[in-house]
C-alpha cells in the first residue's frame, strides 16, 4: 500500500504503531533483523531511492521538495527513530542491517532538524 | 501435419484409460487413475510437446474437478499431479491463472473447503511456483482472488501453511504491489497476530512481506 494517503495514516496510528513497537523488542535476533531491513527499505521508498542504492552509494542527494513533503509525515518520522534505535542493537547482525542506511538516515535526520530550527526561527 | 496427428492420437491412447479413470463414479478406480497418470506420464521431459498437448487437451478437465474430489486421497493424487504440471511449465498463461483460481477457491472461506492441512500446504506451493513461472505480470483480477484466499489462509493454525502464505503475499507484493491496497487492513489484521507467533521463523517471514511500499 502506498503509506502517502490518509487512510495509511489513521492505519498507521491504529494497527501499525503498536505493531512495530512491539516487533523492535521482539526477543529473536532474526526478526530485528528483519524489522531493520524493513524499515530500511520502506523509509527508502518514501523518497523513491531503492534500498540498495543507499548501500551502494552512501547517501543519496534528496532533493529539497522531497524533504519538505516528508516533513509533516510523522510515520516517517517514526520509522526513523526505530532504525535509529535498531543501529545500536545489541545483536551484530541487527545493528549491521540498520547501520546500512544509517548515513543515509542521518541525512535526513540532519535534513529534518534544520528545517525545524528554520521554522522555529522564523515564528 | 497429418504425422504429428497421429502421433498425438498414439500418444494420448496410450493414456486415455487412465484419463477417464479419473473421472470414475468409484473411488478406487478414481485413485488408481490418477496414480497411474501420476506414475507413467514422461513428467520430466519438460521439452514433450505431446505431453503438452494433452494437458491441455484432456487431463486438465478431468484434474480440475478432483481438486474437491470427497476422497482425501484423490485430491492428493490431484495435487501432486497439479504440482508436475505446473513446476513442468506446460501451461501458458491464461490456462495458468484459471488453475490459481481454482486452486484458490479452496481457501477462500472459513472453514476452509480443503480440510486437510498437509493439502492446503500443497495448495499454496502450487500457486506459489505457478505465481513464479508465470511469463506475464500478473493482473490485478487474478492478484485479488490470490490475495483473498492467501488473507484467509494466513489465518491457518498449520505453521507451514502460514509460511507459505507470508512468501506468497511477499511475491504478490513485488509483482503487483498496487493491488495490496484494497487488502491491506484485513491482511494487517492477520500479520499482526502472526507477528506474535510462538516460533520465531513465522514472525520472521511475516516481517519480511513488504506490505508498504
């Protein structure tokens, strides 16, 4: 399902929230794993850069629009904060999935903040 | 022309007994039919146009309705022998997408019509390896009659059923993810109590089924 709609996000904070939550703390290193590769992939997605990209290449350009777009998306800020999470795993194999995009996570992070303090700055 | 005729003729006399066996009103007869087809057809050479030929032309009708024969047994034979024809690749497309459809009538209600967990496994792998061998992007008719039977059937009790269901949906997911959306809350319903199944492997292939994209 595309996660850029209205009925992603009443989805989003009635079954999904909840659900990723509990899969972050799930007790099976394999499904962190996982989990990590998900989120990797989908907060990929939402600026369509495919995952392997990111690994290949580092940090992609993302253009300033796109950031914009992707600021009020409070899912996507979400999602980040749960890889950022994930990247300091105890398990290796779980830290090593979500610190492949974590430059590209950081980015945006970077990217997200300046935009508030911008924001913040002018009101 | 007349040469390729006759040697189909040949061919398909060699199996006409049995091919009508399966159609039996007696059970017995029903099940060694199928077991003989089973047993004596060249499955193996996939480059047999004779056998081609007649899949198309007669044993497809007479396996279909043995799909919900009363007889356990014969809707195993059934299976199996579904399994030969489609991992062989002897169906083009739109023959293919009909067997999905029949195929997946058996999951898709509650109860499940295939009562026999071990069968409705068989099931899911024939659509799954049909799914795979399918030349063409698969259209959204036939992704939501999968997605249907696949929501009800990610619902089994049965593990592997489960399993099978989560590689299905992932598939449907990369070759017609649009067609997820009509779906997605019934089906995030379901991957919400499968995420907290007791065995780590099916919450794991239920992560991996990229719902969002």
């Amino acid at each position: 399902m595309k996660w850029v709609s209205e009925e992603f996000e009443s989805l989003f904070k009635d079954h999904l929230q909840a659900l990723l939550l509990k899969l972050i703390n799930d007790q099976a290193s394999s499904c962190r794993s996982e989990l990590a590769v998900l989120l990797g992939s989908t907060v990929c997605s939402r600026f369509s850069i495919h995952r392997q990209m990111v690994e290949d290449f580092g940090t992609s350009s993302i253009s300033t629009t796109e950031i914009s777009n992707a600021t009020d998306s409070p899912e996507l800020l979400f999602m980040i904060s749960l890889l950022l999470k994930l990247a300091a795993d105890p398990a290796p194999e779980v830290a090593e999935q979500a610190r492949k995009v974590r430059g590209f996570v950081q980015t945006l992070v970077r990217r997200l903040f300046s935009k508030y303090i911008l924001r913040f700055a002018r009101t | 022309m007349n040469d390729s005729n006759g040697e189909f003729e040949s061919f398909r006399t060699n199996f006409l007994r049995d091919i009508n066996r399966v159609s039996d009103n007696d059970r017995n007869s029903r099940k060694r039919g199928l077991q003989k087809l089973l047993d004596e057809l060249p499955w193996n050479d996939k480059n047999n146009n004779l056998l081609k030929q007649l899949i198309l032309s007669d044993i497809l009708s007479a396996l279909y309705p043995r799909i919900s024969d009363p007889v356990e047994k014969c809707r195993e034979l059934c299976l199996k022998c579904f399994y030969k024809v489609v991992s062989g690749n002897f169906l083009p497309v739109p023959v293919a997408e009909e067997a999905i459809t029949c195929l997946c009538a058996r999951l898709d209600d509650i109860p499940y019509p295939e009562q026999v967990e071990e069968l409705r496994l068989q099931i899911l792998q024939i659509i799954l390896i049909t799914l795979q061998k399918l030349s063409q992007p698969i259209t959204p008719t036939l992704a939501n009659k999968v997605l249907s039977a696949v929501g009800k059937s990610s619902m089994d009790p049965f593990p592997s059923v489960k399993k099978e269901s989560a590689e299905i949906l992932s598939l449907i997911c990369r070759l017609c993810p649009s067609s997820i959306r009509f779906h997605f809350k019934s089906l995030l319903k379901v991957f919400t109590l499968n995420c907290s199944h007791q065995h780590s492997k099916i919450r794991t292939t239920t992560i991996k089924v990229k719902l969002i994209y």
